[in-house]
C-alpha cells in the first residue's frame, strides 16, 4: 500500500508521488530502449495489456524483465477488445522457449538491451503466469468500466513485486527442467 493512497489520482492508469505506471504495449520502432528501461525503473507497478503480441514484442519484453528484475510488480490487463484470445499455457510455454521462439533480430535487442536471454525467459515464464490478473470489459456499460478500473486500481495498489533469482545466480538446468 502506498503511504498517500488516498490521494491517488484515477484516469485510466493512475501515478502516485513521483512515480507513474506504464503500459506495455507495441512499442514503435523509433522508441530508444533505454528510455524505456529507465521509465521502467521509474514506476510503481508496471500493468501488461495481455494479447498475443505483447509477448512477441522485444521492447515489451525486455520492459517486463526489467521491472521484474528491478522489483517492480507487474500486473495483467485482461480487455474485451483484445484481438485475439489470451492463452495463458501457451504464453507461458512461449516465454519459456524464448530462445527459439523469436526472431534473430529481436534476440539481438533483447542481447544488445543487456538481457540474458535464457534468464528472462525463466523469469518472464515465472511473472507472467503467476501475477494478478484483472478484466476489464470496455464495450460494457460506464458502471462496468468504472468498476473494472476501479478494480485494476486497487490490484496496483496491492501488488508485490515477484521473487526472481538474480541473473549471476541463475543456472539454466532449473530452466531445462521447467522445459521438459
């Protein structure tokens, strides 16, 4: 809980002192990843809108390992309007092949970013799968919105960041046997 949760501000995402959340999204090409990580290391909660690109977009991954990295909770948006629906098990079992499951040009964004790639994938497997997810059914009534961010609101408020076994302790015979 934050220590002046009472004066929280609400739009859609909420910034609380000087800090604000993000929303991992597609980013454009032209978006320096350092400024991303620096937002990153900036926020309170970082809020994942689960969709199926997401997870295949380097900029979005390596936002996600740092938060999770850095100790900053991360949260799941689950909206109506997603284009597809979200798989769960095979987004997981996709964050868990990292290695094979992208391109060579994003595995070397995700290498020049400085994130190893088979850790990021240990870790992202463990976060994603296991960090609060909310609904949010935009094509509903004003009430349903509300309620819905209302509701995402409180799960920032409550989230804890996950455990994440440092990068220079990381032995990837854990990650082969998550694998098989």
């Amino acid at each position: 809980m934050h220590e002046d949760e009472e004066n929280l501000d609400y739009f859609f995402f909420f910034s609380s002192r000087r800090r604000h959340t993000r929303l991992v999204r597609d980013w454009s090409s032209d978006v320096c990843s350092s400024d991303l990580i620096a937002h990153v290391r900036d926020s309170d909660v970082v809020v994942l809108h689960k969709s199926s690109e997401a997870l295949s977009d380097p900029r979005c991954l390596i936002e996600l390992y740092t938060a999770a990295t850095a100790g900053i909770p991360i949260v799941s948006l689950a909206s109506s309007r997603s284009k597809a629906h979200f798989d769960a098990a095979a987004a997981e079992d996709r964050l868990l092949h990292l290695d094979s499951s992208l391109n060579p040009d994003a595995l070397a964004l995700l290498k020049a970013n400085g994130v190893p790639v088979l850790h990021a994938a240990q870790v992202l497997a463990g976060c994603i799968s296991n960090c609060v997810s909310v609904p949010l059914n935009s094509s509903g009534s004003e009430t349903a919105k509300l309620a819905g961010i209302a509701a995402l609101a409180a799960a920032m408020q409550r989230a804890q960041p996950a455990q994440v076994v440092a990068a220079v302790n990381f032995d990837s015979t854990a990650l082969d046997a998550t694998r098989e």
